[in-house]
C-alpha cells in the first residue's frame, strides 16, 4: 500500500487524482472514522507488508523530505523569496541522543527544533507507524515537520499552540495534495485511508482542552485542516493561502 511511495515522471504517472469529489469522501471518512468514540478508525488492510523493509522506510523518508523542499522551495520562488532547507533530519532510537536548545529529546516523538534548525524523529516510532499504518504516514509527518520549518522561515507565530499545529497540518495537506496534483507524488491504493489513520494516530486524547498549552487539535480537526491543505485551489485562492491566512 502506500500512497506516495515513488516519485514518476510526470510523462508516465498513474496518480489516482483526487478532485472535489475525492475530497468529500476524503471529510466523509474523517467523519466516519471519529464518529462512535473518538477513536482511531479501521486501519489500514494494507499496512505494512512484508515488503516494507529499513530499506522502503528510509527511502520514503528520503523522498518525503526532498519533495518538501522542491515544493517550498518553488513556493518561496514564487513569491520572491529565498527558501532554506533545514540542516539536517536527524534519527534517534535513545532519550537524550540529542538535544533542542537544552531540551533532550524524547522517544515516540518527531519534531522540528528552531534553534538548529533541524528534524528530528526517533525512528523506532516513525518505523512502528509506518509498519502499523503504512507510508502515507512518513509523508505526512515530514510534511507536518517541514510546515513547522517554514513557518519558522516565514516568521509565523501564533497565540495558541493548537493554532501552529492545525496550520503545520493544513499546509502538510498543501504540500501533499499540490504534489500529487503535479504528478511529483502519485496516491497509491490505500495511501488516503492511511492519511486518514495517521491524522487519527496523532489527535489529542479526549478531554485535553483545545488552549491547553500543547494541545495539537482532535483528530478530526486535524483531518479537517490537513483536508483544507489537500484539496487545492478552490475559487480565487490556493489551498495554500488559505492555509497561511490562518
Ligand atoms: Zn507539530
């Protein structure tokens, strides 16, 4: 399974587009899955096959982390601007191997730290997740962590903690959707169900209050903002835009 699991060229590409039409079934399903109890919905039939080895895993990181800056980087072009990589997508399998302004990292988490400028993921998580839910979830999560880099990149703060993730997740949607759109990615069988688990996988727990500091938003509000990002342009304005004005 795996959705976005290689990069053709656009001359030969089979991409499964997903217009307005895909896009509803895309919320529909969101609805679905949280509905009865919050939980995470039927996962994928599909995940992690026998086939998805260290090796698949880390060339879907590899591509996950290229495609973004070739996606941001056209961005920043074409808006005049000078895009900046991170410095580095640094695994970890050990609390504390490295460090983000003081503070050590953690196991079962990925993030992006400003103060160096880097990614970071402990990869006995993302290879647990990829294996439980497939490789749709290692595009989501270096795109949700890049979103976090060019945020920083473009200065965007917000009050609410709640409000920089939903954003990280709708551009994380953008930058998926509008490569899929250009034929740089191509959606695969099952990748849409494992968007939509990972979205699940990484919703609050039921009763964490939407400002609480940390708060990254429920499951389906992150379905609903990373859906937001996906679905391309609609009327005037990108997915994107819409995105950076929130
Ligand atoms: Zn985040």
């Amino acid at each position: 399974m795996s959705v976005l699991r290689r990069v053709r060229p656009a001359s030969r590409s089979r991409s499964l587009r997903l217009g307005s039409a895909g896009l509803t079934a895309l919320l529909l399903l969101s609805a679905c899955a949280y509905a009865e109890d919050g939980s995470v919905g039927t996962g994928p039939d599909s995940g992690g096959s026998s086939q998805s080895g260290a090796d698949e895993l880390k060339t879907d990181i590899d591509t996950s982390i290229r495609t973004s800056e070739s996606y941001w980087e056209s961005f920043f072009e074409s808006q005049g601007g000078q895009f900046t990589p991170v410095q580095g997508v640094i695994p970890y399998d050990e609390e504390g191997d490295g460090d983000c302004g003081g503070e050590p990292f953690v196991l079962n988490n990925a993030f992006f730290c400003p103060v160096g400028n880097f990614i970071a993921y402990d990869q006995n998580f993302i290879a647990g997740q990829y294996q439980a839910i497939g490789d749709a979830f290692v595009y989501y999560l270096i795109g949700h962590e890049y979103a976090h880099a060019v945020q920083d990149l473009l200065g965007i703060q917000h009050r609410l903690t709640i409000q920089h993730e939903l954003q990280a997740d709708c551009m994380a949607g953008a930058y998926l959707g509008d490569s899929v759109r250009a034929d740089v990615l191509a959606v695969e069988e099952g990748d849409i169900d494992e968007l939509l688990t990972s979205l699940a996988t990484v919703g609050d727990q039921p009763g964490i209050p939407w400002f609480a500091e940390g708060a990254h938003g429920t499951g389906q509000q992150r379905t609903q903002a990373f859906a937001q990002g996906y679905e391309g342009t609609q009327g005037n304005g990108s997915a994107l835009a819409s995105c950076l004005s929130s």
